[in-house]
C-alpha cells in the first residue's frame, strides 16, 4: 500500500482510535484514501466486513467505492457484508429493519419530490395547472426544515411572509398525511433515523455495535440532519473517519453547511486532522490560481495545493462584445486546440453557472458540427410509461399509497372518471382513510355511479389479488400478468403512432429487464418491496449520473462538474449577476459563489479559459457586463488577458481550417 500513497494519504488510512478529519484538497486521491483504508482495516486489522460501512453522497460515487474495494480486496469473501452506500441508502435500510419504532409498517412507500409539490397543492387546495413556484417554494421550505432536523413538531416560530406561513401551516398536515398513507419521503429517510439514533438508546448501541468504523465521502457537503446520523451512529467517534473540503462546499442552496467541518473540532476535541494537499490532476498554474481565489475565503484550515505535473500554459481569459460573440470565440479556440493537438472532443469542457447559457453555444456548435452533450436531459425514469409502472409497483407493496393511486386508477382508462376520482378522494378524505381503503366502504356506493363504483372496486381487488400473489411467489411474474391484464401495450399503442408507442413499450421491457438482473445480482432473493424501494431511490438520486461513451464535447453547470476532469476548460459568463451570480449577491453568500468558480478551475488538467462578454441580452433588453470581481482576485501575471475589439484572426483561421476537415470528411477524403 505505501508505494501507492503519499505519507499524509498512508497516514490517515492507518490512523485509528480517534476521529479523524481528512482535508481533501481537489485532486488528492480522496476516494483512494476511503477504498484504501477499507481494505487495510479488512486485511491488516481483521476488521469484519461487516462492521464497516462507508457513505457517499450519490450512486455512482458508490458503484466507483465498491468497483475499487473490490478491486484490492480479490478475494470475494473479505468484501461479503460490506456495507457502501449513499445516505440516504443506508437511511432506508435502516428504517426498514426499525419501522416498528417510527411509527411505520411493514412495506412503507417513498414518495419522490414531484409528488411531494403535488401533495402540497393538494393539502392548500391548489391547482398544479396554474404556475407551481408556490407548491414548490412551500414544499422547500418543508424539505430544508427536514435537512436541518426540525420535525413537524419541533416547528416554534412565527412566519415571515406568504410562503413560510403556508410552510408552518402545511408542515404538520403534510406529515399527518404521510402517516395516513404509510409513506415516507426522501428527506425522512435522513431524518427519521436520525431521530430514531438519537433518541433510542437501546436502537443506537445496536447500531453501533453492527458499524464499528464509519466513513463518509464528501463531508462537506452534508446537512444538519446528516450530521446529526453521522455523530448518532458512530458514537465516540473512535471509528469516524470523514473526508471533505470545504473550499469545495458548493450546495448550501439545498442545505449543506460547510461549517459542519469545524463543528468536528467542536465535538470531538480529540480530531485528527490530515491535510491531502498534492493535486494529481492540474498543471501547477491552474492551482496557483486557484489557490489565489479561495484564500478570499474564510476558512477554518488552510490548505495549498501543489502538482509535480509542471506549470503549464497561461490562463487565457477571453473577452466578448456579446453572448454569441462569445460563443463564437470560444468554439473557434476550441477548435484550434482540437487540431493543434490531434485531441478527442470528449476531452473538452464549457462549463457555466446556469443552464440558460448553453443555448448560444449548443447554436454556435451545431454550426461546427461539433458533437457535444449536455448535462440534465430526460431521465429514463422521468418518462411517463415509467412512471406509471412505478406507481403499479408502489401500490402492490402499499396499496395505501394514495400518490400512486392517483396516477394509475384510471390509467390505462377503465372508465373511472375525474368526477368519480374527486368523489372518493374527498370520501376518503372525511373518514380518515386512503383511496383504496375507502374503495371497500359499503357507502361508498351512494356517492357513486353504479358503473364507477364497480370498476372502482373490482380493479381495488385485482390489485389485492396481485400484491397477495407477489408476496407468495415470483413478484416479477406477478407484475409481467400485471401489465398484461391492464392492457398497458394496447394503451400505449391507442396512444399515439406505432413507431412511438413500440419506444414505450421497450422502455417497460427494460425496466422489467432491470427487476430481474436486480433479483440475480443480489445476494439474497429481493422481495418486491425491497425492488420497488430501490427502484424509487435509482428514480430520485440517480438521474443523469450516465457517462458518456461518445467522442462529444462537455456542457455542463459549475454544480454538475464537481468531481469531474477535462484536460480543456472553458469557463465561460465569467461576469458580475452571474458568477458571482446577482441573487447570491443580495444574500450575502459571495463565498460561496467564489467556492463554485474554484470548483470549475479546479477541472481543468492541462488548459483552462476564462470568458466573459461585454453585453448581453436580458429580458429582450441589451445590458452592459462587468467581469467578475473574481478575475480580479487571480494572480494577474499568470493571466494571458485578450482584448474583443481586435481582429480575431485566429479565429477566422481556425473556423477555416475545420470548414476544410468537414468538407474532406462529406467527401470521404
């Protein structure tokens, strides 16, 4: 292990019997300290697998742990009851081996943000057709309650304005009915065991005893309710080890709280602090830069990142008299390194702080023929055939789910109505019970037509037969009969044209595809509640985490880079009002925005470019630019300034010499 890691990397993987803080500067070889340490602990510690667990923040960063841990660990039986997860993960694993002690039963459903916003219009008898901003601020503000650790019933406080006085008074209904349906949210799966850690004794020390060493990736970017699982679980903190830097703390808008990195120090007074400040990725002068920028910050530590990758080129910074100025010059330098250097366009990046700012570069591009992809399309679990297949899922394991209820009782159409839907949604509603429970109601009959009424209830006693026959045998065969017998192909097909409705259909085929090679990947047979909540947690925190395996160009938001690298950057809107943009500005979190700018520096590995434009259109009105007070915090001499008003003759030439490589490939020279 040493002739693979540096003195502070081997120090922090050997350090046991105190908290340990590892200070990951970008491009230290974090995640081989984490993999590292996992398999000393296994091999040189005779440390259990099964006593370890190590948490990130998204699928595929766990998928890369465990890839790693098994890639030293050859023998399949050290890794055999290692736990590596994502938060949230592991807040569900724990939650269904505790439900009984947070009031939950057996086969309790999650319900995704969207159906959450929808909840809210619901329950403020609101109208999702009419605009959202609303649902969706209140629904936020719930969600940012629950990140900080404040349940419904720990709310004190007076509003502040329309929206939190509709969040305080929304917060408990919103709960009650979550309760009533069994269901929980993807914050809940945080908090609740959380709360549970903290406040069962008897619960905690199970827990702990199970994890004896916990280590957590990316530390800074946790939230109070994290922090508080984290310290919950792993006790005195003789086994914590957390890996984090704060100089890249960049999601304080969903609630991270980079200062949950100096409360360590506050809670356990005996922390070891490790600092990784080698970067095996960047040339020396892009650090330089970087480092320059960030020591604007405020910091509990200091770090200073060094490279043995040679100094590298000058940082371009480019001016721009407008945004498709901009883009032109932008793509015309890429192109020149592209030919210049024989490179791959998957080799380059445009990165920028918001997602209006690509399309002027998706033009300019298109134009060059330059393939390239953007970060943020259509998830597969974001298509609506999905969707209702979720739903089905949902409701074989928790027919109280009202939210799937909802999306599929008349879906394919079985002649239940929106005027029948709102009749039993407020029958419901007034007896306390969930669609399908109120569905049985001999009343029921007396709000309803004849024919509604047993369409209603015989499509609620298929969904019994079916949930019953899931749990005695082969629950994908169950749902494959589902499918069939609701005629989902045939509606597909009544839908729209052929050609589309067979893209849908095979979309449903490999979502099924995808429950069976669950089943044999597992070790252990997966009961359909189990599929149904891994497949919800897949739909809600791994969309767009796909690499792309084309030879196409990068474009992406600052947020989406972090953790990524490119050989060439272009930072592109490098202005005032957006980097740092004018919002964050008037909230007084500038740090936080020049922590943004050092993330996307800190992605570039041979070249980087900095560009701004001088006017831009905005709200159909032309306005003047200011750069960014930040170019003016880098170290001026390494910066290589151009000026928009010259004759841009490189690039003219460069847009020749592509328009000839692009003329010889259509002529097949």
């Amino acid at each position: 292990m040493s002739d693979r890691l540096n003195p502070p990397q081997s120090a922090a993987c050997k350090h046991l019997g105190t908290p340990l803080l590892v200070l990951a500067g970008a491009g230290s070889g974090k995640t081989r300290v984490i993999t590292q340490k996992i398999a000393w602990l296994i091999q040189k510690r005779a440390v259990s697998p099964t006593h370890i667990v190590a948490v990130t923040f998204t699928n595929k960063a766990a998928r890369e742990m465990k890839k790693r841990v098994g890639a030293l660990l050859q023998d399949k039986n050290e890794t055999h009851g290692l736990t590596v997860s994502t938060f949230h993960s592991l807040g569900l694993k724990l939650l269904r081996a505790e439900a009984q002690h947070v009031g939950l039963r057996e086969g309790f459903s999650l319900m995704d943000p969207r159906d959450g916003v929808s909840l809210v219009c619901d329950l403020m008898r609101g109208d999702l057709s009419a605009d959202t901003t609303v649902y969706e601020k209140v629904h936020g503000q719930i969600s940012a309650w629950k990140n900080a650790g404040v349940q419904a019933s720990q709310l004190k406080m007076a509003g502040t304005g329309p929206i939190m006085n509709a969040a305080i008074a929304i917060y408990p209904k919103y709960e009650s009915y979550l309760s009533s349906c069994n269901t929980v949210d993807l914050d809940d799966l945080i908090l609740m065991p959380s709360a549970l850690l903290q406040a069962n004794e008897a619960v905690r020390k199970r827990w702990q005893a199970t994890y004896r060493y916990v280590l957590v990736d990316e530390y800074q970017d946790t939230n109070g309710a994290q922090y508080d699982f984290v310290r919950a679980l792993a006790g005195d903190g003789a086994g914590l080890t957390v890996v984090g830097d704060d100089d890249q703390s960049i999601y304080g808008w969903r609630g991270a709280l980079p200062e949950n990195i100096a409360q360590l120090q506050v809670d356990y007074p005996n922390l070891e602090v490790v600092k990784l400040e080698q970067n095996y990725r960047s040339a020396g002068r892009i650090l330089k830069i970087a480092n320059a920028l960030i020591a604007n910050n405020q910091r509990p530590y200091e770090k200073n990142l060094w490279s043995e990758l040679g100094y590298g080129d000058a940082i371009k910074v480019m001016s721009a008299q407008n945004e498709h100025h901009e883009a032109q010059r932008v793509v015309s330098a890429i192109l020149g390194l592209q030919l210049d250097h024989n490179a791959r366009f998957k080799d380059f990046a445009i990165l920028y702080r918001s997602n209006h700012q690509a399309r002027v570069f998706e033009k300019a591009l298109r134009e060059m023929r330059i393939p390239y992809y953007i970060s943020g399309g259509l998830s597969f679990f974001d298509r609506s055939e999905i969707r209702d297949m979720l739903a089905y899922l949902r409701l074989l394991t928790n027919p109280d789910d009202d939210r799937a209820f909802l999306r599929v009782v008349n879906t394919p159409r079985r002649g239940i109505g929106p005027t029948s839907i709102e009749k039993l949604a407020q029958f419901a509603t007034a007896r306390g019970a969930s669609m399908f429970e109120a569905a049985f109601d001999p009343e029921l009959k007396t709000e309803l037509k004849n024919k509604a009424h047993q369409t209603l209830v015989g499509f609620c006693q298929q969904l019994v037969q079916w949930g019953s026959d899931a749990e005695k045998g082969d629950p994908i065969g169950v749902f494959e009969s589902l499918i069939e017998a609701v005629g989902y192909e045939r509606f597909l097909q009544d839908a729209g044209d052929l050609e589309q409705a067979q893209r849908r259909w095979n979309n449903v085929r490999e979502l099924l595809d995808w429950m069976c090679s669950m089943q044999k990947d597992g070790a252990e047979s997966l009961s359909l509640s189990d599929m149904v909540a891994k497949l919800m947690l897949r739909d809600i925190l791994d969309k767009q985490e796909e690499d792309s395996e084309f030879d196409q160009l990068s474009m992406m938001t600052l947020h989406a880079a972090k953790g990524l690298e490119f050989n060439h950057v272009f930072l592109v809107g490098v202005e005032e009002d957006i980097l740092p943009h004018r919002v964050s500005v008037d909230e007084g979190s500038v740090q936080e925005e020049r922590r943004l700018l050092y993330v996307g520096i800190t992605r570039a590995m041979r070249s980087l470019c900095l560009s701004y434009a001088m006017k831009r259109q905005r709200f159909g009105e032309t306005v003047e630019c200011m750069p960014s007070r930040f170019l003016q915090e880098l170290p001026q001499e390494e910066l290589d300034w151009d000026d928009a008003n010259k004759p841009d003759a490189q690039a003219q030439q460069n847009t020749g010499r592509m328009q000839i490589a692009n003329l010889r490939n259509i002529l097949g020279d």
